[in-house]
C-alpha cells in the first residue's frame, strides 16, 4: 500500500513527464484498437464474401473428391444426409451441388464450361448467387414453356456464345454411368460480369443436373453455412465423427491458399504494428530513464535510510505500470465510440470493388474483446518491460554518490 501511495505521489509530484508518457501510450494504444479493428473487419468481410459467395462455411465429399474431382466420385443417401444436418441446431443452412465439365453451344460457336448444378431453394439460402444475376431472373423449378429446363449463364459465356435471355443452350459432357449427355437448356439469367469467376459458370436446378448426369439421387457436394467461419472448424470435427464414410473439410482447407494468403498478410500488419509500437516505447524508456536520473538524490535517501533496493526497483515499475493503466483507460475510452461507429456504419468506398460479381462497398472494422483487450496486454506488457532497466539503475544508486549529486 504505502508504495501505491509513493507511485500516486511521484505520478502527480511529476505532471509535465507524466502528461506526455500518458499521451504517449495512450496513442499507442488508440492506435493499436484502430488497427485491430481495421485488420479484423477487412478480413472478416472479406471471410464473409469468400465463404458466402459459394464456399460456404464447411464442405462435405466423397472421400477425395476436393483434391481431385471426378464424376464418379459422388455422395449417396443424400436424403438422410439432408434431415440430419436440417435437425442441427449448429448448422444454419445447407445445399446440395453437382458439377461436371462440359462443351457449350450455340448457333454462333462452343466453349468449354463449368457445369453446376444447384438446389435452387437452398442455394438462396447459402450463397449469393441470386444477388449476383445482372440480367435476366433466378432459376425456377419448372420447366421453361419449351419443356427445356432453365439455367443461369456466366457473362463469359454468354459473349462467346452470344447468347441473350430466352437463347437456346446445348450442352454436352459425359454421364456418371459412362453415357453421352446431352441437352437443350433455355437462358433464364446472366451471372456477373466476365471479369467475375463465374463467368465460364452455368447454373441449371439440381433435378435437371442429376437427370443430365445420370446421377439420380446422388451429388458431389454438400455445403454448409454455420453461425459464424470462426466455428467452421469445430463444427466440421463434430460431423467428421457423425460422417464417418465421407469427408468434411472447413473453409480454411477448402479454400486452403486464400487462408494461408490472409494469415500471412496479418502476420505481416502485426509485425509492422508492432514496430510502431516498439518505437513509441523507446520514447517512453527514455522518459522514465530521464525521470530516474533526475530523482537520483531521492532514491539516494531512500536507501540511507533503509529502503532494500527491490523495493526502489519496484516502485519504478509500479509508476510505469499505473501510467500505462491510466494511459489505456484514456485510449479505450476514445477507442470505443471511433470503433463503433467503424464497425456499424463503416466507410464508403467511392469506387466498389467487385469481389467475385458480388460488390464490395463498404469498408468496415470490428468491436470485440480481442480488439480492445489486446492493445492493453500490449501497453502494459511493454510498459513493464521498459521500466525493468530504469528500475535496476534506481536500485543500484549508491546512496554516498546520490548524496553529493544535484
């Protein structure tokens, strides 16, 4: 108690310095929380379109269809499959996928495409594929008026094929059962723009594509969406065990190079944030070393009258330690409303960046524990560290030299 007193008085005793180390870890922590912020909330939006775009949130296969995809490589009992994961209460939502390659024509040439086939209601509920169709309408179950099924086409291919809404599409590729297949599909929908990656994509309703593929009752994929990517993992873990015959992987090993890509990146920001905040607590050492300097008499008495030089080690990082407190209050207090409104309003960018056909508009950080929590640990812990050099130079004063000094 009596060396909380002495640290207070010393803190007071010493406004000016004291003023400037508050301001000083007060804007490195201010900085760090904006930081944090920024850095969480890019990468969480950019998690979000990522997984919500068509990854989803964790993906189910057939043994090692995600490496190397082959037709024949399909999930059956899809329909007992489907009720257990409706019935977990962890899981948001899901939908049921079948792709093969195929050649696409029309009256004006082919090219090759990226057949997929899609649960048209669950799909909605998943992805963003709806909010990506730039002309034309959402795929219905129904047959079009000509009893060909509809399908959704990417702005590549509909350029190469010249192909409007209402155009006639063929399509051929090779069935699960070593068949030719082969069919008229009618345009209901352009997707993105050619730039997008869904521009060599065709979208046609699940029944349509399993009856196309004779693969009645079978599909190569089943996405997930759960409460949050943060929980992809474990969620994954939990129907790894309950699916023991097929594979569960989460986003980060679907998309394994862009989750690789984006840790990297925060090891970088974190490295380079940490730089700065290095350099501000240099500053910081050599306020507390010029603060010891100039109190050398004092510790000089401390220690003629009987002070163990622990506890003059002590009292410097005591003094340190409270200002770093007092300093992270301040910043957190400042911090907090910055980050909110960050967080719920964001900033708009002039120009949208489109992300996969689907735009980026909004720039946004995020407010949570790890954002405002971490910058404490790190002001405290390198205030404690700084102050450990200062603290043994104070304990080493001989008394007779602090005696005659001035």
């Amino acid at each position: 108690m009596l060396l909380f007193k002495l640290a207070f008085r010393n803190i007071f005793r010493q406004k000016r310095r004291s003023l400037l180390t508050v301001l000083s870890m007060a804007g490195g922590y201010i900085l760090c929380a904006l930081s944090f912020s920024t850095t969480e909330g890019s990468y969480k939006n950019l998690i979000n379109l990522f997984t919500l775009d068509h990854t989803g949130h964790i993906q189910i296969h057939k043994e090692n269809y995600l490496r190397r995809p082959k037709i024949y490589t399909n999930i059956k009992d899809i329909e007992s499959i489907s009720q257990m994961l409706d019935r977990r209460p962890d899981i948001v939502s899901h939908t049921l996928r079948v792709y093969a390659p195929v050649l696409a024509y029309s009256d004006l040439g082919n090219t090759p495409a990226k057949l997929i086939g899609i649960d048209v209601d669950r799909e909605q509920t998943l992805s963003r594929l709806k909010e990506k169709i730039k002309s034309g309408s959402y795929l219905s179950v129904n047959m079009h008026n000509s009893d060909y099924s509809t399908a959704l086409i990417g702005r590549g291919i509909a350029e190469t094929l010249n192909l409007t809404i209402g155009g006639e599409l063929v399509l051929i590729s090779q069935g699960a059962d070593g068949s030719v297949a082969n069919d008229i599909f009618i345009v209901q929908g352009i997707v993105g723009n050619k730039n997008s990656k869904d521009k060599s994509n065709i979208f046609i309703p699940l029944e349509a594509a399993q009856s196309f593929l004779s693969m009645q009752g079978r599909v190569h994929e089943i996405a997930i969406q759960v409460d949050s990517p943060d929980s992809a993992r474990k969620v994954s873990i939990s129907l790894q065990e309950a699916l023991p015959e097929l594979t569960v992987s989460p986003w980060q090993v679907v998309e394994e190079t862009f989750y690789k890509s984006m840790q990297s990146d925060k090891e970088g920001n974190r490295v380079g944030l940490l730089i700065v905040v290095f350099i501000i607590f240099i500053g910081v050492l050599n306020t507390v070393l010029m603060s010891v300097l100039e109190r050398t008499r004092e510790f000089g008495v401390l220690k003629a009258i009987g002070s163990r030089p622990s506890k003059i080690a002590q009292l410097i990082m005591l003094e340190t330690s409270l200002l770093a407190t007092i300093s992270s209050g301040i910043g957190f207090v400042i911090s907090v409303p910055i980050i909110a409104w960050f967080t719920y309003v964001g900033i708009e960018l002039e120009k949208p960046i489109d992300v996969g056909g689907f735009m980026f508009s909004h720039m946004t950080g995020e407010l949570s524990t790890y954002v405002l929590g971490t910058p404490i640990m790190i002001i405290i812990g390198f205030s404690f560290l700084v102050s450990i050099y200062p603290g043994i130079k104070a304990a080493s004063i001989a008394p007779t030299e602090a005696m005659r000094s001035h």
